[in-house]
C-alpha cells in the first residue's frame, strides 16, 4: 500500500579530505572545478546517485551524497580528480548518517576550517548546493538539511564571537601585507581573480590597508570591470597579464585554473615582490619561490600566520557546540517524522475513502471542509503518537476508529 519509500539516514554518506592530513598540494589533486562539477552530474546515473553535492574549497574536498555505500561516492568523485581513487582512500575520511550530518553542522560554522570561525566557508556552501540544485541532484533531505545548517551557522555568527578577529584567509593575507610591508600606498598591487575569495581580498585591501594602488585582471574582463567601477580601481584585460606581472610589487592570485597562471619566467630578474597563492591548486608555479628576490605564500601558510583572537575564538566553541546541537536536533526530529510521511499518506487517503463511502455516509453531519479538518485532526493525532511511541500498525487502525468515532457525534 506504501509506494513511497522512506529516506534512510544510514545511506547518506560524507567522504572527503581536507587540511588535517594533507598539504595544499595534495588538495590540488582533488580539487573539483565547475566543469569538473558538471561532468559530476553527467557521470552519477552510473553510480545510481541521485542526490549529492560536492564541497571544494581550499581547506576540503568533500562529496555529501545519498549511496548504497561510501565507495560509491569516493568512485563517483574520483573520475575528476588528478589522483586516483586508491590514492583517495589513503587520505580520506568517511562518514555517514548523524555522523555526517553533524560533520556538515560543523564545517557551515567554521569549527572545521584551517582557520577557526571562517565564515567564507558559507558562501563556497551556498554556492556548491546552487549548482546541485541546478542539476537536480538536491532533494528533500538535503535540502532540508542544508537549510538547517544554514541556519545554525548563522545563529552562531549572530550570537557568539567565533567569526570574530581574523577569519578568514584573505583577511588573513591583509594582515601579513600589513605586517611585513612597508609604505604600502606607494606599492603597486595586482589582484588576479575576481570571483569570490578575490573580491573578499580586493576590499580588505582597500578597506584596511587604505589603498587604491590595485589592478584587477580576470578571466572574464566584465567581472574585473564591475569590481574596479564599485571600488574606484584600474582593471587590464588578461592579455596585459605579463606586463602587470612584471610592474607589480604584490601579487595576489585567487584564480581557478587547473594550470599555473604565474610561472617563474614571468616573475624572474623583475625585482623584489611578494606573492601569494589563494588557489587549490597552486596557480602559481612553485619553482618560483626558490628565486631570491619572489616571497611565495600559500594556502597553508597564511593559515599558520599568528592569530591574536585565537584564544577568544575558541572560548566561544562550546557555545558554537551547543548552537549546533540543538539544531541538528530538530532536523533529526524532522528526519524521524519523515520516515512516516508514506503512512500518514496512505491513512489520509483512507480516510477521506470512508468519508465519501455511502455505507458511512449516514453517519456524519458535517461538510466536506468539516471532514477535512476533522481528517487533518486525526493525522496530526496518529503523528504526534508515533512520534513518541512504537506499535507500528496499531496508529493506523486507532485512527480510523477515531475518525468514525467523531462521525458519529
């Protein structure tokens, strides 16, 4: 009688690596590009995956999915990776049912970040599950439960300190300008990508380091364009990129290619710059940091830059812990009611079966909107019992009796 099928906690599954056991470079490996994204979608009827998101960020690589098992997912990322899946299993961690939901709680609040209290990391969130839903690979769970964690995160932004203080590496980038440069109006930055963490950087810049000396180069000139006209800035197309290279004193590079943007030939015997990387993978040639005259920062080492707020920050974990707990609570409770949705269904449509009967239509001396309320009373009822007791078929024969029990009155 029960068609639909009830969505089953123990299949959803997180596997992933992030900063904890691998260095930036290895990251690079796994790293998932929008087009790598989309062949994603093409490639999972194969895999019989049906609703999943890909979280790539430059702390994680992260599938969250619905599976027959881990593998499957780890498979299914794997055929658009640099590295291979056996690789991938090395390094990897696997979750599944609370255990992954409570993982996806932490890394929306930052707890998981290279970076305690990165809150950059809800956007790169945001955008991931956009281009899911897109592709219709989202769907009630995850939706549900990306909306629960979207919410947690931000009670926790709005009522604890964990976000506050350096936290985020473009701020954290800011702050070793900041620090190790001197007369820095008179330096001539170049800001290589505007998408996200690029434009994050380019107004820290303007906003506290208090210049304006900055040109944008990207990909897509309409973007750097737009960039440059909010904040008052020169942007150049990608064709002057060499030439700016040369001219520069900063360099920041927030790209998202699969190759390096910078190599060493540009930047060598072309004065004293310090550069740094925001791209997983690198997208500037390592080799350049073996140059005498080139400091070269990456990901990982802006993120081991000292952070005055730390100890303020993590004062404020277990209240972030319990902001948590008492959402991914009431998305469990959801979770639990929703495993009864095909009964509560199938009860209603009885239900309204024996209201149109005529063997009871004698019984009853209401309307049909009186019925339909009386029907919706018994279902919230049956609900609200097989939440807090286990007798299985007895609630769908208890609400019958009571609905033509109430006919009667």
């Amino acid at each position: 009688m029960f068609t639909q099928r009830p969505i089953d906690l123990s299949k959803f599954f997180i596997a992933g690596i992030n900063y904890k056991k691998t260095d930036a470079a290895v990251r690079g490996q796994f790293a998932i590009n929008k087009e790598q994204y989309a062949n994603l979608f093409l490639s999972a009827p194969l895999y019989n995956v049906k609703e999943f998101f890909v979280l790539s960020t430059c702390n994680r690589t992260e599938i969250y999915g619905f599976a027959e098992d881990a593998i499957t997912l780890c498979r299914l990322l794997c055929t658009q990776t640099e590295a291979n899946i056996e690789r991938f299993g090395e390094i990897a961690y696997i979750k599944n049912g609370a255990d992954a939901v409570e993982h996806f709680f932490e890394v929306a609040a930052g707890l998981d970040s290279q970076i305690l209290g990165d809150y950059e990391v809800i956007g790169q969130i945001k955008t991931a599950v956009k281009f899911s839903r897109e592709h219709k690979f989202m769907n009630v769970f995850t939706e549900r439960l990306v909306n629960a964690v979207l919410q947690s995160s931000k009670n926790i932004k709005t009522n604890t300190e964990l976000s506050g203080g350096t936290v985020s590496v473009s701020f954290a980038a800011i702050q070793y300008i900041k620090e190790n440069t001197t007369n820095i109006a008179d330096k001539k930055i170049l800001l290589l990508g505007t998408g996200k963490i690029g434009r994050n950087t380019c107004k820290n810049l303007v906003d506290y380091l208090g210049t304006k000396n900055i040109i944008l180069i990207n990909r897509t000139e309409e973007k750097a364009a737009g960039l440059a006209k909010e904040l008052g800035l020169q942007f150049f197309p990608v064709n002057e990129l060499a030439e700016q290279v040369n001219a520069a004193d900063i360099i920041l590079v927030a790209t998202n290619s699969s190759k390096p943007v910078i190599v060493r030939s540009q930047v060598e015997n072309s004065g004293r710059k310090l550069i740094i990387d925001f791209s997983i993978p690198y997208n500037v040639e390592t080799s350049v940091q073996d140059l005498p005259d080139i400091t070269l920062l990456n990901i990982d080492e802006l993120s081991r830059i000292k952070d005055e707020t730390l100890h303020k920050r993590l004062d404020e974990v277990p209240k972030a812990k319990a902001i948590i707990a008492e959402h991914m609570a009431e998305f469990i409770d959801w979770y639990r009611m929703r495993k009864h949705v095909p009964v509560l269904k199938a009860v209603k449509i009885k239900l309204k079966e024996i209201h149109t009967s005529p063997l009871f239509i004698p019984l009853y001396n209401y309307s049909n909107s009186g019925a339909d309320e009386k029907i919706q009373r018994v279902i919230n009822s049956m609900a609200s019992k097989m939440k807090t007791q286990n007798q299985k078929g007895c609630q769908y024969i208890e609400a019958i009796n009571e609905f033509i029990a109430t006919g009667t009155n």
